[in-house]
C-alpha cells in the first residue's frame, strides 16, 4: 500500500519541537515509501486560530525540510461535517443532549461518590417529548453525541464493549468501550469537535496511515467507530511515544524556548533538530544524520518504545556542534559573509575554526580573534624578553600552514623552551585565549603585521 499521511496542527501558536515529532514520523514515513504527505490546518477555532501561525507553521516545516503535497484547511470544509453529521443523525446514533456543564459535573461527581465509572448514562436518551420541548423552551441548545456501540438496549444484538486495532508501533491494541462516555461532536454553538472532523477528512482525502502521539489512544478507538457508522475505510493506526522535558513536564505551545522559530533564531541547524526530534526515544543512537532521507532510512515506526522521550537541551548542543564541525565552507558561505570576513580569506578561516564552534555563529567570536585588535590579556609570569624574541624570529610572508611550525621550532632553538612553556605564552599572546584552533591553522589568517604588533603589545605589557 502506498501511504498518503498527515499532519494535522492548529493554527494557535507556534510549532515546538514536541508537535514537529509527529510531522517528521508522518512525512519520513511517506517518504521512506514513496507516499504523500498532507498538511491540514484544524482551524475550526475562530477566535484562537490566526493566519499568522499558518504561515509560520509553513516555514517551520520548509526550514526543517519537509516538503508538503498539498495543504487543505478544515475552515474551508464545513459544509462536509454538516454532511457527515446529518447522516448520523439520521441512523440514529447522533443524538441531542440538554445537560448544561454544571449539571453533568454534578452527576460526574456522584457516581464517584457511589463508586461508579464516571461516564454519560445516557439519559438525554430517556427524556419525553414533553421534556424536550421544556428544555428548548427554556432556551437550552443541545449537544450532539456519538452513541458508542458499547452497549444496547435491544436484547437480539449482542453487547460489544471492546474495539482492536493493529497499530503500526504499538502492535495489538485493545479499547473498552464500555468505559467510555458517549463523546460529544457537536457543540451547543454548532460548532464541531476534532474528533469528527478527523474522521471525516480522513476519510474524504484518502488518509492511509494515521500516525500521532500516544495521548490519543483511547481517542483511536471512537474514531474507528465513528469511521465505520460513516461507511468509511479505517487506516492504520499508529501511535509513538511523546516528548517531554528533562524535567518529565508535557511541551506546550505556551513554552516558546523549544519552539521551532526560537531554535531557528539561536542559530540551530535544522538537522540538529529534526534528528534529536525524531530519534530520541527510539532504538539506537541519537545522532545527527545529514538530511532528511538518511533519517528516513534510519528510523522504523514498529521499533519505537512506549515510554515518553525526554529532550534534553544538552543533546541538542552536541548534535549541531557535530553537523558544524564537519559542515563544508559552501554550507556556510552565506552566513560568513554577515561576519566581513575577506572574501580571499573565508573559506581558510571556517575550515579552521569550525572545530570550535557549536553554531555558526559561533564563528563571529574567532573572526575578532583573528582579525580584531590586539588582545587585551598578557601571558602571567612571562617575561619580555621571551616574546620579543618570538616576535624577532617571526618568518617573512607570506605564511601557510607549516610557519607555525617552522617559527616555534626557532624559538625553542633560541629560548630552549618547549611543550606547554613554549606555545601557551605565544597562543596568549598572539589570541588572547588559552584554548582555541590550531595555531597553525590561525597564524597565517592573522598575518604577520597583526602577529608583530600583538607580540609586541603582550611584551611591553609584560614590561609595564
């Protein structure tokens, strides 16, 4: 079967890495098996949906990679879930409810309180016409529920209270119907619930695979029946494990640090982010892949674990530390010139500084190491004489990389200095740092000028 997927998110706020995991499984999915991908925008909630977060969904996905075969809005099908209803209604298993919410919460609490499963009796069900008519009188509008074939009052039908499915990461799964309250699909306003609307777009766009978190497994199972009440074919199911915080705490739209458009802004590539998305919680290493059909070869839905994912901060670091350190001068050509490198010099100065960074941005702290003023700092405890030897021995330009070598192999000659006496004091010197690239790879970038006269400053600080 080819799979057509979706991914389905409301327009209420910006995509954060926890809803993007069921956008990559979906769209992986489709393209590990030549499929097609959906994006459907759930925006039936007019007062919370905004075209803004469209758009911005949009160029979230097309910043990770995903490419989408075609977009539809729910906003634009409503005549489809009038449809859908109404033929509910008609057999019979749509029904009106007049309870207002305080009302069902009080009988929610007294069944509690009598030991008993706090799910809807059914009592709109029971009501005279007489009494119908006293509640629309009152000015009441109903709500509509989906009757569950859990249980019957007819005697000749037999009682099924439980609904299977195969799911496609979770393998055999089982919902007790009977457990469950009759859920509402319309609203008193008319409006509809997602429960509906899914299965009828579903249904309508020819969705074979619905893959989404784990938190809608009991949902799976009154959307089976819905999809069978409508005549529809039922996909396949698959449910994957959720991410969390380090801390174990449920992302939200309303934390706006791991959103995608605030990890774009920090300066995170988004293949960092898609492979700590995808594969944490999965079998294997987390590791940063280099683009979107190796993580598509790499993951297998039917090896994902139940247990929720933690995202940690950290681990992301690291994966775009290592998709930097052996990221091509091409990848980053755009991003260096904002750091006015020369041109001649650019491609030389990232091979030699991407090792230390863990963004490309980071690359903005060696362009003022290496082309900035004279560090501020002196090497503690050594003396003037030392540096303004080193700085007498310097070679003529031009440099590459082997006059690194070849000037310290004259110091230590000159001065009998050697390891860390010997290179410390000069990196100090010549960068103002004690860490850093290769000092063989910076010299030739800082050039002989800026070497003389950041010798010869460290040395007269030493002086002074």
């Amino acid at each position: 079967m080819i799979p057509t997927v979706r991914f389905a998110p409301s327009p209420t706020g910006f995509l954060h890495i926890g809803n993007l995991r069921p956008a990559l499984f979906n769209w992986l999915y489709a393209r590990r098996y030549g499929g097609r991908f959906l994006l459907r925008f759930d925006d039936t909630d007019i007062q919370r949906s905004k075209p803004e977060y469209a758009e911005a969904i949009l160029q979230d996905l097309r910043w990770i990679g995903i490419a989408t075969d075609w977009v539809e809005r729910q906003s634009d099908r409503l005549a489809q879930y009038d449809a859908a209803a109404d033929s509910l209604r008609a057999s019979g298993v749509l029904y009106p409810c007049w309870e207002t919410p305080e009302e069902l919460e009080r009988r929610r609490k007294r069944q509690m309180a009598r030991g008993l499963p706090p799910i809807y009796g059914r009592e709109a069900l029971r009501l005279t016409e007489a009494e119908r008519a006293a509640h629309e009188a009152e000015g009441r509008r109903p709500h509509w529920r989906f009757r569950l074939p859990n249980f019957t009052d007819d005697p000749a039908r037999p009682e099924r209270t439980e609904l299977h499915w195969d799911d496609l990461v979770r393998g055999r799964q089982t919902v007790d119907l009977g457990s469950l309250s009759d859920p509402v699909l319309v609203r008193e306003d008319g409006s509809y619930l997602y429960t509906l609307t899914s299965v009828v777009d579903d249904g309508a766009f020819g969705i074979t695979h619905v893959i989404r978190g784990d938190d809608h497994v009991t949902n799976t199972g009154v959307q089976i029946a819905i999809f069978e009440a409508l005549g529809l074919p039922v996909p396949v199911f698959g449910h994957h494990n959720l991410i969390t915080t380090i801390d174990g705490e449920g992302l939200s739209k309303r934390t706006g640090a791991l959103s995608l458009r605030a990890l774009r802004q920090d300066g995170y590539e988004p293949m960092a982010v898609a492979s700590l998305a995808t594969l944490v919680g999965l079998p294997g290493a987390i590791e940063a892949l280099p683009d979107l059909d190796a993580l598509a070869a790499r993951v297998d839905l039917t090896e994902g674990g139940s247990s929720a994912s933690k995202f940690d901060p950290a681990e992301l670091d690291r994966l775009n530390a290592d998709l930097v350190h052996a990221m091509p001068y091409a990848a980053a050509a755009e991003r260096l010139r904002a750091f006015c490198v020369p041109d001649a010099e650019a491609e030389a100065f990232w091979l030699a500084v991407r090792g230390n960074c863990t963004r490309v941005a980071d690359a903005a702290l060696w362009r003022d190491v290496v082309y900035g003023a004279v560090p501020p700092t002196a090497p503690a405890g050594e003396d003037a004489v030392f540096l303004g030897s080193a700085a007498a021995l310097l070679p003529p330009a031009p440099w590459d990389g082997a006059a690194w070598k070849a000037w310290t192999g004259k110091v230590k000659e000159l001065t009998g200095r050697k390891g860390r006496a010997l290179f410390m004091p000069l990196r100090l010197a010549l960068t103002g740092l004690d860490h850093g690239p290769e000092m063989s790879e910076l010299l030739p970038l800082i050039g002989r000028d800026r070497a003389v006269a950041r010798l010869t400053a460290a040395a007269a600080r030493q002086e002074g």
